[in-house]
C-alpha cells in the first residue's frame, strides 16, 4: 500500500526538477520599444475654381400641343388622307379629310340667289324713298307715303344684310367640308373611313403637336436654390445683362438653362437636349415638388435630319439641367466629409486637426463648400473614423480640387 502511494509522488518531483532545470537554463528575453509610424492618408489641397450645380430629375416626353380633329358639317366621307393614320405625320394646312360637298355647294347657290334678290329689293326700295322725299320737298307727297317708304326701305336693307350672312355661312360650311390640318403634327388614333357618315362634332381622329416636344420634370423645392426658374409674375428667364436690359427699355435676349436629356432607345443610349423655358402653375401640397417644363425642338427631325432616333411621345427619360454657375467655389469628395459636416486639416507638423465646414450642397460623390476653408488649406480624403485631434500622419498627394461643369 505504501509504495502504491510513494511512486506517483516520485514521478511527480522528476517532472518538477526536469521543468526547473529547462527554466534556469533558457536564455533571458529583452524588451525593447517599437516605434508605430503614422498612418499615411491622401490629401488634397484647397483651390477655388468656377463650378455649375446640376440637378437631376426624371420626367416623360409630351407633346407641346394637342387635340381631336372633328368635323363642323355634317355628310359622308369622300376622301381620307393617306396620312390619316395612326401614327401618319402631317404639315400645317395639309388637307385630311373630304365630306361630300353636294348640298352645301346647293345652299351656297341658294343663299346666292337670296342675296341677289334681297339686293334688288333693296335698290328699289331706296329709290322709292328718295322718289316720296323729291315729293315732299315740292309739297306733293303725304308724310304717311314717306313714312311707308322709309319703312319699306329699312326692312329690305335689313333683308340684305341677313342674305350677305347666310352666303357667308354657306361659304365657310362649304370650305369646312375640306379639313386641313391646324398645325403640324402626328396623328395619335383616327377612326373614319371613306363611306362613313359623320356628324357636325364627331370626333375623327386624335392628333398632337410636332415643332417640339416637352418634357415635364418635378423638382424638389430644395433643389430651387441652385437653379433659375421663372416663378414670380410674368418673370423670364434671363441673365444680369438681360435684366438691365428691360429696365432700359431694350428688348433682352432671353437666357435659359440647358437640360440634357438621356433614356436607352433601340437598344443603346441617346441623348438630346433642351432649354427650361417655365414652370407650371403650382407646386405639388403633397410632394412639395415644382413640375419645370423642358423644351426641345424638332423632336423627330423634320426640319433638320440627323442621326440620332426621334425624342418620341411617351419616353421615359434622365434629365440634368444647367444650375447656377459659382465663379469660385470649393469641391471636395465625398469621402473628406466627417460626422457634423467636419474635416480634417493637416497643420505645418502633418497633424489632424477637426475643421467645421459651411456646405452648400452634398452630391453623391462631392460637397461643395461655401465656407471654412480657405485657399492653400491641406485636406484629408482619406475615411479616417479612428483619428484623433493632433494626430500625426503622413500626407499623400492626392487629387486636385476639380469642377464638375457639364459639357
């Protein structure tokens, strides 16, 4: 029993003078301090250059003008333009549509022999009148003849007058039963053909408006201030030069921010553009947006071919309009900004110091800044969310302060 207990404890003091003997003889670790070196970060150095806002919005293509071609007589369709059609074009005065002319040309004749007879009545009558007054003057005719012939005269001058209308009318009901087109323009839907009857109002066809197209665009309230729009009485769009004009009492070229517009067409992306030329009539209580209108010319080249697709009725597309141009500005990435609208400043020691900054706008990948800085300052692009205050870092040159001004 006693040696069942004393050989674990003879192994167990082995084990112990085995591992003193490792320590004593291993040899003794140094200390010594490693220096750390600052973390290098991208700088950029302030600069002020000219800078243009940009706005982006969204909108749909609309036509400028648009309605429902009806007729004003009433007959059956003789002759439809070919181009009374869906989707057909048409140029201002073309004609689109004949109506049988038969009786209206029957009641032009009619009001015709009206007004040749209602003339021959009037001529006697007048010559009756002057007749009884020679009478009268010489003490011959009653003033009851007189008073007959200066009725008889009134009533047939009447009568003319009335047959000169109706020939008028029956001329302009003859000329409607041609319809022209009013302006130029493309059909939307028609639902006439030759044979058919139609009435005085029936609608015939839809048609819309193609000298240029507009593009209706909301735009946040925010947004206002970075752009010029026309929003007080009767106010245009126009420069300084063109102000001081009207106070002058010259005529002013009107000046009007450019919008570009883009949107994936045939299976690539086009682009077109346009000039801002008003604001509708209110902005939206629920959205707090203001619709701007877009204009852009000969929106399917049809007074000057190029090569790019028509900007169609009904496209869907991206709009960046021209804002306010800063003479001197400041642009920093997105990436310098910190938390509290803050940056970091590099003093002559490569230190960081927190900079408040005044923001005129944030973009997506830049802010522009309109207060705090000052040229020559030293900024950090680099996200730092670990720095300090006075902590030392090792610039690198970065990027240079670029304005991003549309072509």
């Amino acid at each position: 029993m006693k040696r069942v207990v004393l050989y674990p404890l003879l192994i167990l003091l082995v084990v112990f003078g085995i591992v003193r003997v490792i320590a004593w003889m291993a040899p003794e670790a140094t200390k010594e301090k490693v220096a750390v070196p600052p973390p290098s970060v991208r700088i950029q150095t302030v600069e002020t250059q000219p800078f243009q806002f940009r706005i982006d919005a969204q909108g749909t293509v609309v036509p400028r003008r648009e309605g429902v071609l009806r007729p004003q007589v009433s007959g059956e369709v003789l002759w439809v333009s070919p181009d009374l059609v869906s989707g057909g074009f048409f140029s201002a005065g073309d004609p689109l549509l004949r109506i049988d002319p038969v009786d209206y040309e029957a009641a032009l004749e009619t009001s015709r022999a009206a007004l040749a007879r209602a003339e021959s009545e009037s001529a006697r009558a007048n010559k009756e009148l002057e007749r009884q007054q020679t009478l009268a003057n010489r003490s011959v005719a009653s003033q009851a003849r007189i008073d007959d012939a200066e009725n008889t005269a009134r009533v047939a001058n009447a009568v003319l007058r009335e047959a000169r209308s109706r020939l008028g009318q029956a001329k302009r009901e003859l000329e409607r039963t041609e319809i022209r087109a009013p302006y130029s323009g493309r059909i939307r839907k028609e639902n006439v053909d030759p044979g058919q009857f139609v009435s005085r109002g029936e609608s015939v066809a839809d048609l819309y408006a193609v000298d240029y197209a507009e593009v209706r665009l909301p735009i946040p309230d925010r947004e206002l201030g970075f752009m010029t729009l026309p929003l007080g009485y009767r106010e245009a769009l126009g420069s300084a030069e063109s102000t001081q004009a009207l106070e002058e009492g010259e005529e002013a070229p009107v000046v009007r921010p450019r919008v570009r517009l883009r949107a994936d067409f045939a299976g690539t992306e086009q682009e077109w553009w346009g000039e801002l030329v008003r604001t509708e009539g209110e902005i939206d209580p629920k959205t707090r947006m203001v619709t701007a209108v877009v204009r852009v010319e000969d929106p399917y080249g049809l007074e000057e071919k190029r090569e790019s697709p028509p900007l169609a009725v009904g496209l869907f597309v991206d709009a960046v309009i021209e804002g306010t141009q800063l003479s001197e500005a400041i642009v920093l990435p997105r990436n310098a900004l910190q938390q509290g609208n803050r940056v970091f400043l590099l003093d002559d020691e490569n230190r960081v110091h927190l900079q408040g900054i005044e923001i005129a706008r944030a973009e997506r990948d830049q802010i522009v800044v309109k207060g705090g800085l000052r040229p020559g300052d030293r900024i950090s692009v680099t996200p730092m969310p670990w720095a300090v205050e006075g902590m030392q870092v090792i610039p690198v040159d970065g990027i240079s302060s670029v304005a991003e001004v549309l072509p």
